[in-house]
C-alpha cells in the first residue's frame, strides 16, 4: 500500500470509528477520563482569554465541548468543524439545548482542507485531535493559514508521563482497563484499541514543538497537565 493509500485509509477509519461511537462519546470521555477532561478545556480557556478573541476555529470538534467552553469567552463567533457527522449531530443537539446556537455552528469539514480565507480567526484551537490527522504537517500549516498575523493555536493533545509510579499506573489504566471498558459500553471493537496506540505513536514534546515550528508558528510552548497525561502546546501565527 502507498503512503498516500495508508493515509486515504487513516482518515476513511477515524471518520468512520467517531460517527460509530458518537452516542456514546461524551458519557465515556468524562467517565474514563474521571472528569479531567473538563479541567483541560478550561485551561485552554483560560490560556485564550488575555487575547479576548472575537472569531475562533475548533478544529476536530467532535461533539463540541471546547466550543462550548470557549463561549465563555464571550466572543462574536466559534465555528466547529470535524469529519465526523454523526459526532457533529450530538454536539449541535447539546448547543441548541444550552441556546448557544446563536454564536456556535458546527459543520462538517476536514483539518487539512479548511474551506476557510486567509487570516479570518483569532484563535484556532484542537482538543484531542491533531493525532488523527493523516498528514500532520498539512494540518498545521492550514490552521496557520486561517489565522491573523498574530493570533493563537492552542492545541490540547494526550500524551504519556513520565515519572514513577503515574507512568506505571497509567500505562496499566490506558493500555489494558480503558479498552476493555470502552469497548464493553460502546460496542465498538477498536476504538479504544485505537487510542492508546495513536497516542503512544503521537510526537510529544520538543518533537511537536518542532513540527509546530516547521509548519511556521512562533512562540511554541508546552504546558503538561495532570501529570503528564495531556499536553497544551500554543503557538502564534
């Protein structure tokens, strides 16, 4: 198979896996995670709030939560994209109920291919989804392209700690107890076989820093939550 093919298959798998476990995904994200994915949005919040941005582009949406936590920014407009209907159809239920429909849309769109002009948005943001992209560099540099000279990407992504014991414990948690119980309650056979393995293969740290920088973002930095189990990497464009 080609690289092209392998990539075409990545991208057919991921839109297929989230739109087959979209019912379920909210209650298993804040249930497997113990809640601490709330606490990571809000630090993306948090991080974007001095900039007081007026337009923002989630990327990879899925079910909107960030987006739903960026309107506390208060700004004009948030517009979510992900390739996953079926994700993208629970999270405008979830808008409409919280009568947000007014500042968030939410549209099927891909990563690499935004339908977006140049230097629209003032923030960018990516909550757990930049690992799924078929081609990482691509990704980056169309995010890049959609902001102001200036503006922020802020990009929340799991990654693997590092110090005893919480390395041990989470490997056992991550690698063993999270796929048997993710796939028990959303019936899917591989989904959450799929996420520790697109983790363990994600470039963390410095190796992200430089891809970020290699797309052409300035000011790169990290920031480990939760002992290390996440990572906020931001970046200016």
């Amino acid at each position: 198979m080609t690289d092209s093919n392998q990539k075409k298959g990545k991208k057919q798998k991921v839109e297929r896996m989230f739109n087959d476990i979209a019912p379920r995904y909210d209650f298993l994200n804040h249930f497997l995670s113990m809640g601490i994915d709330i606490q990571w949005r809000k630090t993306v919040r948090k991080t974007l709030a001095p900039l007081k941005p007026k337009k923002i582009l989630d990327v990879a949406t899925g079910t909107g939560d960030l987006a739903i936590e960026l309107s506390k920014l208060k700004p004009e407009s948030i517009i979510g994209v992900d390739i996953a209907e079926e994700m993208l159809n629970v999270g405008k239920k979830k808008i409409k109920k919280k009568k947000l429909d007014n500042i968030i849309s939410m549209e099927v769109g891909d990563s690499e291919n935004l339908r977006f002009n140049d230097h629209t948005f003032d923030a960018v943001t990516v909550a757990f989804g930049v690992r799924n992209y078929e081609d990482l560099q691509k990704g980056l540099k169309d995010m890049r392209r959609v902001l102001k000279p200036g503006a922020m990407v802020a990009i929340l992504e799991f990654s693997k700690p590092k110090s005893f014991p919480f390395k041990n414990i989470y490997n056992l948690y991550f690698n063993f107890l999270l796929p048997t119980f993710g796939k028990a309650v959303s019936s899917h056979d591989s989904a959450y076989t799929y996420l520790p393995e697109s983790v363990q293969n994600f470039a963390e740290d410095e190796a992200f820093i430089k891809e970020m920088e290699k797309a052409g973002y300035k000011n790169c930095k990290q920031k480990r939550l939760t002992f290390g189990i996440s990572t906020l990497y931001t970046g200016t464009a």
